[in-house]
C-alpha cells in the first residue's frame, strides 16, 4: 500500500513537467511503440509457416541416386533443373496473434520515473505502459476486442485491432490512480485524457501485417554434381542476385555439399566406364550419405510506406539415401533427411498510412484523386521508422521416395518428400 501511494504521488508530482509539451507529442511515439510491441512477439508464428517451405524447398533434390564411384579416370558432370512444387494448407496461413498488455504494477512503473531525486526518466515509456495497463483492462472486461487469428506471410489479409476513443476513455476513468490524479493533480488527469482523444477519426487502427495470399509454391534451382574421388562427388547450386518482383524482391542463392559413398567399403565395382555409367556394382543396393551447406540473401521493399525487409539464411542437411537398379534404365531412391535453418532478419516500418492519418501526420483530401499523403510541413508523415531485428530457427525430418529414368545422357526424375511441407520435386539432369 506504501509503494501504490508513492506512485499515486509521482504522478500527481510530474504533471508539470509532462505537461510541458503539447499531447500529439506523446501520441506519435505512442503509436510507434504500440505499433512495435505488436509486431515483435507476432514474428515467429508470422514467419514460421514460411520457414518450414524455405527448409523443405531448398533442401530438395539433391540427390536421384546413392551409386557414386570410388574412383574415375575422368571427372564427370552433371547438370540438373530441379523443380518443386508444394500446396499451402489452409492452417499454414493464419496463426493465433498476441496482443501487449500490462497489468498495472506500481513497482513495474518505477522502471519509469526516479523517485528521490525526481526524474522522469521516459515520459513516453511512462504513458505507453499506463496505455497498455487500459488495454490489459479492456481485454478482460470485454470492451476491447482482439483478433483470435490473423495472416501469416502466406496468408492474405491482416486483421485490424481498433482502439476506440471512447472506451479508452472509459477504461481510464475506471484505472486504479484516476481519482487520486484528479484529485492531487487535475491538470495531468486531463493530459492523459488528451492524449486518448488525440486521433482524428475518433479511434485507432493497428494492423497486423498481411500476407501474400498463396495456394501453393513452385520453385526451381540448378544445380551441379562433380565426382568422383574416394567415392565422393561434389555437388554446387547458384542463382545470382535477381530481382523477383514485388511479393518476393532480389533474391540470392548459393550452396555447397558433398556426398560419399558407403557401399564402397563393404561391396566392391568393376571399374570401367561401361559399368559406372550402368551404376553397377555387386552390392543390392546402393548406400551414401551426404551434407549440403546452402545460404540465402533477401531484400525486398514492400507496402505504400515502403518498409524494408533484408534477411540472410544458413541452411544444413544431413541426408542417408539409398537406391536400387531395376533395370538399366529405372532406379528407385529413397532418403531420411535431418534439415536445420537459421535466419537473421532486419525489418525497417513506419506506421501504417491509415494510423498516420488518424494521428495528424498525414492529411486525407476525401478526394479519390488525392488519397492521404503527406504534406510537409503540416503533415510530414512517418519521418521515423522503426527497425526490429529477428533471429529465428527452424528443424525437421524428411523422407523421400522417388523415381529416376535414364534415357542415354538424360535422366528424368520425380519424388515425394514427407515434412510439415510436403514437396513434390521433378527435374531433367544431364550427364557429360
């Protein structure tokens, strides 16, 4: 009861010093650091959905059969186009959102103010924790209202959350310091107030970020194998910074992996050229493991504000396949695969146009022609944006069972791999 009444009298203490600067002061950062907090604890499950099709996409094809040679007397080549196809399930697009709100804690909102000597040590982080104490309350007692699900990347359209002025209102008149801040200082009551009414449409809308409306994903790499030596190939895919369009933006790709054979030490090859070129051998079947580096660049600018997203991949894969001659020309491969990716991420954001507007930093002309912009210097727009850097990691297991033909120098091949994404992967290869 001491620590709630040395607040209640800070409070009252700072109304001076808060009120020194006009309240839209207060609302702008107020709506950047709202617009944050809802978008940081939101970016893994936001994400998620789109990781587990990088890790599956990326880390298919890499091999149509486990015959590799011990040793040859000259190198050979392998160029293949990998395709891969994989539908979007419905549960994959939208995903159960999180919305900031604090219950109120006196001693939490020391963190804020100094008490002897007095100093407010963030005036902003102080209204923004008493925001996020009203929301807390609304949530409970049903006047605010926040989505159950909203897109993820591959989704479509974000869900809004409003903030009405007129329940934020309410809700403050109903908080535990509202009386004792009208009654010890009625000036910083009012400018808390002022701060809730300071919007022009008479409410707030945050929305949380949409998606690219996706049924399914079609992708393609080239790739390389080399081989081989001590019963090794190497194998090398790249695709050179391009610029994708607007859903994806300038995409970069390169990887690198070796594959070794097992069979080598328990069945032993006629070495001829006849013989490698037919994948024969004495063992049932062929065994090889292999492990593949790959790393990914993306940069993309997105949105009428123009927010700035650039990220980097690692991508790893351990694989065992194996596979198993029928005929000269049909070999049937199988693998168990163990697939990790790390991402490093940098999200540049200004607030939505439409918040913008709400809040007195962009105008609307109501006018078809002339939608809301910004008109420096009444209206400068969002001149701050916001930076959040992410750090996300996905694994998972897969199996592959496919099918490759071999026709002269050409192989056509197919499979089927079985992860949270499920890919469908096809492909030419050509040998020389």
């Amino acid at each position: 009861m001491k620590r709630v009444f040395i607040s209640l009298l800070l409070m009252a203490t700072c109304s001076a010093s808060i009120m020194a600067l006009p309240p839209n002061d207060y609302i702008v950062p107020l709506c950047r650091q709202f617009t944050k907090e809802l978008f940081e604890p939101n970016a893994e499950p936001l994400l998620s959905p789109t990781l587990s099709i990088v890790n599956a996409t990326t880390n298919a094809g890499f091999y149509h059969s486990a015959y590799v040679p011990k040793k040859v007397e000259k190198l050979y080549f392998r160029f293949t186009l990998n395709s891969f196809y994989g539908p979007i399930a419905d549960n994959m697009k939208t995903f159960k959102p999180t919305v900031p709100s604090k219950e109120f804690n006196p001693i939490e909102m020391s963190k804020f103010v100094d008490v002897f000597p007095f100093n407010i040590k963030d005036t902003a982080g102080l209204i923004n924790y008493f925001f996020l104490n009203l929301i807390d309350m609304g949530l409970k007692d049903g006047s605010i209202i926040f989505p159950d699900k909203s897109a993820t990347l591959l989704g479509g359209t974000g869900e809004d959350f409003t903030l009405e002025n007129s329940t934020m209102v309410d809700l403050y008149h109903k908080h535990p310091l509202y009386l004792t801040l009208l009654a010890y200082s009625p000036e910083t009551a009012q400018m808390i107030e002022d701060i809730l009414n300071e919007n022009v449409s008479g409410h707030l809308v945050f929305q949380l970020p949409s998606g690219g409306n996706l049924n399914k994903i079609i992708a393609g790499v080239p790739q390389l194998e080399i081989g081989s030596l001590f019963g090794t190939e190497l194998l090398i895919r790249f695709i050179p910074k391009i610029d994708l369009g607007k859903s994806i933006g300038k995409f970069s790709f390169w990887g690198l992996g070796l594959k070794h054979s097992i069979s080598q030490y328990f069945f032993e090859e006629k070495n001829t050229s006849e013989n490698i070129l037919k994948k024969e051998n004495s063992a049932p079947f062929n065994l090889a493991v292999q492990a593949v580096y790959q790393r990914t660049s993306l940069t993309n600018t997105a949105g009428v504000t123009e927010a700035t997203i650039t990220s980097n991949s690692n991508i790893y894969c351990l694989n065992v396949n194996a596979s198993k001659n029928l005929f000269d020309w049909l070999e049937l491969y199988s693998g168990l695969s163990y697939e990790w990716l790390n991402i490093a991420g940098e999200f540049k954001y200004y607030l939505p146009v439409t918040l913008q507007n709400q809040i007195g930093l962009m105008t609307d002309y109501n006018d078809i022609n002339h939608p809301i912009v910004a008109d420096p210097p009444e209206f400068p727009g969002d001149t701050e944006p916001q930076t959040t850097q992410i750090a996300l990691s996905h694994n998972q297991f897969k199996f592959t069972l496919g099918a490759a033909a071999t026709l002269g120098p050409v192989v056509l091949f197919i499979d089927y791999s079985v992860t949270k994404f499920p890919v469908l992967s096809a492909g030419l290869q050509i040998k020389f």
